[in-house]
C-alpha cells in the first residue's frame, strides 16, 4: 500500500475496517494526503475498484464547536436529490479508535478546482457562465427547505448575525495570537451596530467561494460543493456577501480575490451584475445592508484565520506552511473591514 504527504495514521486499520463497510470498492491500495485545507485533513483514498475521499476532524485539542465532520456528513447526505450539487455520502466513523479521529467517507469526484477567481485558463468569452453557474447554484441551495429533508433541526432560526458575531468574537479572543487594534475596531463596531432584521433562515454553506467547488472539466458546471464544516440554518445573505468579498481581496497570495482585474476586460461579472444574477435566480429583488454584510464577513474570514494560526502555534495543523501564509492575511482584512465602515 503506497502513501504521500506523510499518512498519519494506521492505513491497515482502516482498511480492514472499510473493507467491511464498502466490500464492493475491495481492497484499500493506496492513500493521498491533499494539499491545503485548514480545517479537517482530506485525503484520496484508492481501492481496487473504486476512488473516494476521506475528511478526518484534527489531532490534538480543538475548540470547542470546530471541526464537526459530523454536520459536514448529515448535510450533504440530507442534500442528495434536491440539485444542490454534492458528492455521495458513503460513511461516517465516529469512534476515534479507528484512526485516531472521527472521519468519514464520500465518493470522489472527477473535475476541475479553479484557484484564482480570474479563471485565467479559462476563455474569455466562457468565464461569465462559470459565475452564472456559481450564483445559481448558491441561489438553489438557499431554495431548499431544510424541513422537508430533515434538516429542520440544522440551526436556531432568527437571531443569526448576533449568534454568528457573539460566536467568532468568542473563538477570535479564545484564539487569538496577537493583539491587532483594527480587529478590536472591528468587533466593537459589530457589537454596537444593530444587525440587520433577520427576516430570512434558510441552509447556508459557510465557506461559499469558487475553490471549495468541483467544476466539470469541460463544462460550466459545478458537480459537488466541498467542506461544508461552517453549514448550518442562517441567512442566505451571509453566504453571497462572504463570496462577494473575492471582488475587493487582491489578486494574489494564498486568499486570491479580483482586485486590481478589469472584470469587463476579462469577462466576468461586476459584483453588481453578480448579485443581479443570484437576486433572480433566489427570487428576490435586492440585497439591503450591503457594508453590514461585507464588514461581518471579513471579521470572519480574519477570526477564522486566526484559529487556523493557533493551530499552526500549536502544532496540529493540517498544512502548516499554507496556515502561516494565510494568517498573513489577517490584518489585510482587519483593515478591509475598517475601510468599509470609515466609508459609513
């Protein structure tokens, strides 16, 4: 049995252990760490007749709340059906004797991840369909009804900002590596600004950006969603404004956004015919409180990262070298979230 990226965990075991839950994929022959990820290791796992993949929650202590592979699991079991694009669910392994941590299984899926959101090896005249294709497919999850595929218990309704704001601003401070005033700014501004009415709950994918997404290789298609870790019931608001941040984020490092890109010249959509798009296909006529949205988004994205860093620290991250570079980001966004409120 070959492995890479060093395996950090008994392969023998888990074969033995698959072999009696999948027969028909047959013996386990090979085993791949991924590359990048900073929340729940992911690995290829190749059997004799069939490929799939493996999320594993972390070693070592976690946060309290993180990693739950578990929801990651249900939701994209629940999903199946619906046209939400994502994988099949095969199995999931609770007790940590098996490898060491709760993981589970799901079928691996053949296509295309796009790094940079500027789809430079894609056409020019192609590039506004692989967005079209984004925006609906986004719109179509916040379509469904969470009740009616047994997902009615997924999240508290109502509320959702102040429980999202009061949750990263307790796991920012429980993380935190290193005092940082923007960020300080940032989190008392959300703490004394009323959020929005939450007068939307539907299911949100968390982590809603075009490389957590398998494209078919030659089509504007998406075939599967990835890591739904953060998915849970709240305002659909949340996850367009969390992607809408690639528009301002520089084109370049880890966290590639579209800044500094003609979108014209280069044929993808402003943010504002983005939202256009995603507006008609969700139904909805427009998007209000646009700044609130943004500002709670990249506080987010910078408390998350921030988590990502202590692990680093702390020496049980999935891709050390890539956590650092990402961390790195952490005060760029600080400082996008303080120029959109400077700018009232």
């Amino acid at each position: 049995m070959q492995d890479s990226l060093h395996i950090d965990f008994d392969l023998s075991r888990l074969g033995s252990y698959l072999a009696g839950i999948w027969p028909e994929a047959g013996r386990l022959i090979g085993v791949q760490r991924y590359k990048g990820g900073q929340s729940n290791p992911t690995y290829r796992l190749d059997f004799e007749h069939r490929r799939a993949v493996l999320r594993r929650k972390p070693f070592g202590t976690l946060l309290k709340s993180a990693h739950a592979i578990e929801r990651e699991y249900r939701v994209q079991d629940a999903l199946k059906g619906t046209g939400v694009p994502v994988a099949r669910m095969i199995h999931l392994c609770e007790d940590p004797a098996v490898i060491g941590a709760a993981f589970y299984v799901m079928e691996h899926v053949d296509g295309r991840i796009f790094w940079d959101p500027a789809l430079a090896e894609i056409d020019r005249s192609d590039r506004r369909a692989y967005y079209e294709a984004m925006a609906r497919a986004l719109a179509s999850l916040h379509r469904v009804d969470a009740q009616t595929i047994g997902l009615g218990d997924f999240g508290r309704p109502g509320s959702y900002f102040e429980r999202q704001v009061a949750r990263w601003t307790t796991q920012y401070r429980a993380s935190e590596t290193e005092k940082r005033p923007d960020m300080d700014r940032v989190i008392a501004w959300l703490a004394e600004t009323p959020s929005p009415a939450d007068d939307r709950a539907t299911l949100v994918h968390g982590d809603f950006r075009i490389d957590n997404m398998i494209f078919d290789p030659a089509r504007p298609e998406i075939l599967c969603f990835l890591d739904w870790e953060l998915s849970t019931i709240g305002h659909p608001f949340a996850d367009i404004s969390y992607q809408c941040m690639q528009w301002r984020l520089p084109n370049q490092g880890v966290i590639s956004g579209l800044g500094g890109i003609d979108r014209t010249a280069s044929g993808i959509p402003t943010e504002d015919e983005y939202l256009a798009i995603y507006c008609e296909a969700a139904g909805i006529q427009e998007i209000p409180h646009w700044s609130y949205y943004l500002v709670f988004n990249f506080f987010r994205l910078a408390a998350i990262l921030d988590g990502v860093n202590r692990r680093v620290l702390d020496g049980n991250a999935a891709d050390p070298e890539r956590g650092r570079k990402m961390a790195a980001s952490i005060p760029m966004l600080a400082q996008m979230a303080v120029e959109i409120i400077d700018r009232g």
